[in-house]
C-alpha cells in the first residue's frame, strides 16, 4: 500500500433474523362454551344441531358434562327424545306413550354427549336440533332439578326439589306420554306434549310446593319408574306463561324479561287434537320453521316464527295461535355469540384416476371441505363435513348428490369412490382440501372457516345465523337436483350467482350477515323440506373477494393480494362459471361444467393478482365479474441474504469506500451498499405483510471503525461540520457515516411488485439518537411469497482531520424485521 494512502471499508456482515409479535387480546365473561350457552344461578344451557351419520356419534365442546339433553329430528324420523343425569345409564326416554328405550343411545359424556343409532337420535343425512342443560342442583338454591321416583300407589304424594319450579316436567318409564304442568296453569293441570287433551283431575302432575310439586294417582303408579326435570324462573333464562291465540301471524308474545333461544308452546283447549301437538322452536332451526315435539312429523312453518328482544313470536298456525285457545309456554334464553380461533389450512394436489377405491393421504390435516375437478370434461364436484355416509355434490349441474364420488373425510386426506367423476382411470384430477373449520358437531374451528347445514322452510328473508363470523363467502347445494350458488361481500343488492351457466339471481342468498347469511325462497337456497349444505369464508391474509370489468385484452391484470392457488371466476350473465388452481401450469382453466380445461380462461398468477385472456367466461369488454381467491397460508419466514447476480449467497460481503490519499483536514469518502454482484435481498415468505430492513453496527452504539489500535467514529455528529469533531460521547473519537437510501433501486422478483414497499429516509447515525437505519419497509398490503433486490444505498463516511492512515473497518448486520 502506497505511503499516505488512507482505505477504509466496510465489512457488511449477513444476518438471518426474525422477529415476530403478536398481541392478543381475550375478553370474556365467564367461559364461553359455543354453540350457545346460558347462565342462570345454577344452571347452565347449550342448543345445537347435527347431521345423523348413522353410526355412533359424539357432540362435543359443551363444555361440562350435560344432566340433562333433549333431541329432536327435523324430519318425522322420531319424536323427540331426552336423557338426564337421573336416568339409567343405557335409558333413553321419548316424549310420546313409548316405552324406554335401553340399547343406551344418548350417553352423557365428559364435554358432551354421544349418540347411537337409533332413528331418532342418528339416521344417515337427518338434521337433529339438541337442548343440554348443566348444573341440576335439587336444594333451595336450585333453579334445575332432574330426578326420578319410584311410585308408593298413594293418592297423593310430594316429590321434593329443593325448590319451587315454575315448570316441571314427569314421564313414566312405560308407554305413557310426557306431560307438564307450569306456574300459569290452574291447580290440579297437567298438559301433555302430544296431542292428549289436558288432565284437570289432580292425577298426574297436581300442584307445585314451595319445595317441590305434588302428583296425584297415574303419576305415582306403585312400582312405576319416573323420570322429572324442573326449572324454577329467574336469572333472566327461564320464563313461562299463557295467553289466547288469535290466528294473528307474526304476533309478539312478550314480557320474558329477555330473548329466548328456546321455547315450548302448547295448544292446551283446541278442540281439535292435532291442533294440540306441542311445539319445540330453537334458534337453530333459522327462522320460521318448528318442530313437533311428540308427533312423527317433519318440521312446518307458521307456528313460532322466530325472537324477539323480550319474547317470541307465533304465526297464525293453529298449534301456537288458534283462535280462542289458551296456549302454554315456557322458554329459556342468554346466549352468548358463537367464537372461532385461528385460521383454515389448505392443501392441493394433482391425482391421476385408476378406477378402483382409494384414499388420498398426505394432506396434513382432517378436510372439512374436498373439491375435485376433472381435466377432462367431467363436472367439478365437492363435499364438505356436513354430508354423510357416502355423498358427493355437484358444483355447476342441476343434480342430487351422488355416490362412489368423494367417499369420505379422512384423518389425514380423503378417500374416492369409482365414479367416473372422481376417479375415471389414466385421467388426471385437480384437487383443493380446506380443514379447520368450525364445525357444529364440535362447537369449536377457525373464525374465517366454517361448514354447516340446515333444513329447508320455503319462506324468503331466512336468516341463517351460525357462524361465529360475518362471511365473505357462502356456497349453498341443495343435497336435491338444484345448482350450487354462491354470494361474495363484493356484490351489492339481493343477488347470487350460480356456478352454471346462469345469469346472477335474486331470492338466492340475499345477504352476509353479522353471524350468518340470509336466504330467500329459491330452490337453490331454500326449498321447504329439503337439507342445503353450506360452506363460508371470511376475507384474511388467506382469503379475499373482488370484482372487476372485463376490458377485452388479453393479459388483463386482476388485483388480488397474493399468490393465489386457487381462482373462481364468475360473469353475471349466463356464462358458465370458472376455475383455476395453480396445480395447472401454462394458459389452462377449468370450467365447474362438465368441459375439459381451457386455453384463455385465467392465463397466469402473480404475486398482485391473476391474468386473465379474453374468453367471454373471464374477459368480454364491459363485462361485469366476481372472483374468490384463496391462497395455502405460507409456512415460511421472512429472511434477509446479500446475493451475487444469480441468487447465490454471498459468503464475506464487503463494501470498499474510495481511497483517500493523506488528508490534513477533515474529508468524506463515500461507497455505495448493494451492487449487481452483492444484492441485498429480503425474502418474505410469512403471512405477515408488514416488515422492516434496517441497518445497524454488529457491535451496537459503541463500535468504532478499527486498524489495530487505532480508531474513529462513526456515529458522532459533533463539530461545525457534523462528524469532525469529538462530541459527548463516551469515546474520544470524532467521525460519521451516513446512509442514504433515498436514491436506492428497489427490485421486485418477477410476478411480484413493489406496491406498499418504501424505502428509507437518508440519515446519520448519531449515538443513543439514532442508532438503527430503516433501509426499505413493506407495509400492509406488500405482497408476500416474494423477494426485493435492493441495491445503490449511497454510503457518506466523514474522517476527522489527520486520522492515522491504514486500513480500517465497521462491521455492519442487515436485519429484517416483522412488524
């Protein structure tokens, strides 16, 4: 080295580094045991639904081991039926003159209760709605009591509670119909839950006690088995009444004190007998629509109609209002919204049929939700957790379910039939598996995820309120031969589309509620007596809705937020439907119809949206199109590397400022950070958009630039000309380096871009001040599953007056840093 010559250099040191937080907030009352709960003294109420598989079943997530479960099918698959605590535990008793049933089918489990096979608790794809109430407490501080008694043949006997009830409820063990008797009605009352006419003689169900009730003679049969549950009003969750009926729909019956989630009516003085049969209404059963709760009769409309903020509401049906009779009621209520945690997971692949029975495995988690879709001309299908036995749905045809498609949901994949559909040999199928969801068997999933069912009324405006979100997205099938439809949050008024070749339509899905999505009077979305099956989603980091206008070009960008792996595109006319995943490679889609893949559907991905061709399905000028993309949620990290020209790692990155021959008084050398051949290059694979790249010395504030013993600075801003002299620092040396970004190129990898990516504001490092650089940032919205080459940050070093020459050096790290 040349006598005089002063070199300093910058040795930049690599760090791979991640820093993640995460702040969550948790804010309840109680605990919060979904589907629904109410919480009153002493007891403790969860309502809910699920779909018979046919073979035994548990109901889980309530949260407690129930004393008490009341079961009903939607259809007239059986009356309803209950277990308490109280009972044998192979016993299950029904509300109609039958006899117990003892081949144990409702078990009072640890966190629920199971089901056997008995057609009124569990016959294959039948919607049963269940009642659990917790906390039977038989002393004076009970407000639920379940018990059971043996008769004495007294003519009069008190059963003991602990406590006045307002409504007690008996069934003999035999073939004698439930009954009760409630606080409104007069001494010596018993109505029964089917269609029997009311018993004013005292011999059943006489009177209440101030701890207890009274029965007469039926009621304590010598040896007879009875079964009893009581509740008694107060906590604002239990209430009961009467009042006249007069055929007047959509009449209020009020003054509960709260909003019921449950209500019982019954038509006590009719006159005829099946105006008589009980009624049993939750707020699952989504509007308008009721059960009968001792008849084998499937559900009906026109009787109670839905809640109110202090009561319910009744049609003009002659089981809740006919006119001139006396109607008995009770009701219990407070629950609390449903909650789901965390986010859906995704999968996809590629199979090749070979026309025998199979299972797809590998897919890392239980699938809610399989859609499969033939290269060739098949229709695209699916199935979701709410179908049972062997059911697999079309997307785009107007068909019932079918068999030998999508067999069954597995612990780690799916299994398929030999439908052609599904699995014709040497054909070549595309495939998307969603898991996660929240599921009403379980009362638990993800809050942007869920999967249901419900039971057609045939009534419009029906509110179907089980999600523990407000969706983006719904998908609704009919099991019968109808269309699937869909509504995304990017439409606007009451319209749906259909995946066929259907122009959008009202009275469909017409509207994405709070906790739900309303349906109207369609056959796709609610023909009375018929099962619809549902899928929705919630707009996430995952997940995301849009619309657009064609232009005609090919090549048009569609924004979207992410590297989608699956795509639906959809025109409002009456154009077929389309899909692409990102299993396809190259110009091909996928039609939902029975067409094989196509050239100038969606024709690439990117990391800011897709492209589309100008195919009518995808891109006709001024057309109007809705899209639904969702994405497998990266499992990756955010990183940072210096890389040469091709990608490679650098291995020791230096930066070498210019030299500066002998210099007397104070002088700035100068370098530029990120060249073609040491490109700095941060990589974000997360799902987190927000990042930070900084820069900052290896050795913190203190650092000097080094050459054995001697030294300068570089973060002392001091003098007349910042950095030349020695400020108040802890050291004794004077020097500053600043770090413009401002003038920096910022390079995006191809299909990405640098929307919401920024650079730095040039500064000076200055101790205790200013520490760390921000060289670049990505905000909210930056793309993710991408990298950004950064190069050209102009580097300034001031060097103090007759600084020692020599070779000098500051090690620097480069760090990323989620936000």
């Amino acid at each position: 080295m040349p006598e005089h010559v002063l070199i300093t250099r910058m040795r930049l040191k690599r760090l791979f580094y991640l820093s993640i937080a995460m702040s969550v907030l948790i804010s309840s009352i109680g605990t919060v045991w979904p589907p629904k709960s109410a919480h009153a003294a002493n007891f403790t109420m969860r309502t809910g639904y699920y779909l018979g598989s046919g073979a035994t079943k548990a109901i889980t997530g309530l949260g407690f081991q129930p004393d008490l479960v009341i079961v009903k099918p939607s259809t007239n698959a059986g009356v309803a039926v209950f277990k308490s605590s109280a009972m044998p535990a192979n016993t299950t008793a029904f509300y109609s003159a039958t006899a117990d049933n003892t081949a144990t089918n409702i078990t009072l489990d640890a966190d629920g209760f199971s089901v056997g096979t008995l057609a009124n608790v569990n016959s294959v794809n039948v919607l049963y709605r269940w009642i659990a109430f917790d906390g039977s407490d038989c002393t004076a501080t009970g407000y639920f009591c379940a018990g059971t008694y043996t008769g004495n043949g007294a003519a009069s006997r008190t059963i003991t509670t602990g406590f006045q009830p307002d409504m007690i409820t008996v069934k003999r063990s035999t073939a004698v119909a439930a009954h009760f008797r409630t606080t409104a009605m007069a001494a010596n009352r018993t109505e029964f839950y089917t269609t029997t006419a009311a018993n004013t003689t005292g011999a059943y169900i006489a009177n209440r006690t101030a701890t207890g009730f009274t029965i007469g003679t039926t009621d304590n049969t010598n040896g007879g088995v009875f079964y009893y549950m009581v509740f008694r009003a107060g906590g604002g969750t239990f209430a009961q009444g009467s009042y006249t009926g007069n055929a007047t729909a959509a009449r209020n019956i009020t003054g509960l004190g709260f909003q019921p989630d449950t209500v019982v009516v019954k038509n006590s003085t009719s006159a005829t007998a099946n105006n008589r049969r009980s009624i049993i209404y939750s707020e699952k059963h989504f509007g308008d629509l009721s059960s009968y709760l001792s008849d084998l009769v499937a559900d009906a409309t026109g009787m109670v109609q839905g809640f109110v903020s202090d009561g319910f509401t009744v049609g003009a049906g002659a089981n809740t209002n006919e006119t001139g009779v006396t109607v008995y009621w009770f009701a219990f209520g407070g629950t609390p919204a449903m909650s789901g945690t965390g986010t859906f997971s995704m999968a996809q692949g590629t199979i090749t049929g070979n026309g025998a029975a199979r299972s797809i495995t590998g897919v890392g988690f239980r699938p809610n939700l399989v859609m499969i879709k033939n290269n060739a001309a098949q229709q695209g299908v699916f199935r979701t957790d709410q179908m049972r036995g062997d059911t697999t749905a079309y997307f785009a045809s107007a068909t019932a379910d079918f068999t030998g498609g999508i067999t069954s949901l597995d612990a780690d994949g799916f299994s398929l039939g030999t439908n052609a559909t599904v699995n014709t040999a040497g054909n070549t199928y595309q495939w998307q598996a969603f898991g996660g969801a929240y599921n009403p068997d379980t009362s638990s999933g993800a809050a942007d995820f869920a999967t249901g069912v419900y039971y057609g009324s045939g009534l419009t405006a029906r509110a179907i309120s089980d999600l523990p979100f407000q969706p983006d997205l719904v998908v609704v099938k009919r099991s019968g031969a109808t269309v699937g439809a869909f509504r995304t949050s990017a439409y606007a008024g009451d319209l749906s589309s259909f995946f066929a070749a259907t122009a959008e339509t009202a009275g469909v899905v017409q509207s994405l509620n709070t906790n739900g999505f309303t349906v109207g009077n369609n056959a796709a979305s609610n023909t009375s007596a018929n099962l619809y099956r549902w899928f929705a989603f919630k707009v996430g980091t995952n997940f995301s809705v849009g619309t657009y206008t064609g232009n005609g070009t090919a090549g048009r960008q569609v924004s979207a937020p992410f590297w989608s792996d699956q795509i639906w595109v959809k025109r409002s006319t009456a154009v077929a439907g389309v899909q692409r995943p990102s299993t396809l490679t190259g110009d091909v889609g996928q039609y939902f119809l029975n067409t094989a893949n196509a050239a100038g559907l969606v024709t690439g991905i990117n990391a800011s949206g897709f492209t589309v061709g100008t195919n009518t399905a995808t891109n006709t000028n001024g057309g109007t199109y809705r899209y639904v993309v969702w994405r497998v949620p990266p499992t990756g990290a955010l990183s940072v590397d210096v890389v040469d020209g091709s990608g490679v790692s650098v291995g020791s990155p230096t930066v070498n400022f210019t030299n500066l021959g002998l210099v007397f008084t104070c002088a700035q050398t100068s370098a530029t950070l990120g060249v073609a051949a040491q490109k700095i290059r941060v990589t974000n694979m997360s799902a987190n958009a927000s990042w930070v790249l900084s820069l900052a010395p290896t050795a913190g504030p203190t650092a000097l630039w080094d050459n054995a013993s001697l030294h300068y600075d570089f973060n002392d801003t001091a003098g007349g000309q910042p950095g030349c002299s020695d400020g108040a620092d802890a050291d004794s040396y004077a020097g500053k380096l600043r770090v413009a970004p401002s003038g920096s190129t910022i390079t995006p990898q191809a299909g990405c871009s640098n929307t919401n990516v920024s650079k730095g504001a040039d500064q000076d490092y200055a101790q205790g001040s200013t520490d760390t650089i921000s060289l670049m940032t990505g905000a909210a919205g930056s793309n993710t599953e991408c990298y950004w080459d950064l190069t050209t940050v102009s580097l300034t070093q001031t060097i103090p007056a007759e600084q020692a020459p020599g070779s000098y050096t500051l090690g620097l790290t480069v760090t990323a840093v989620a936000q």
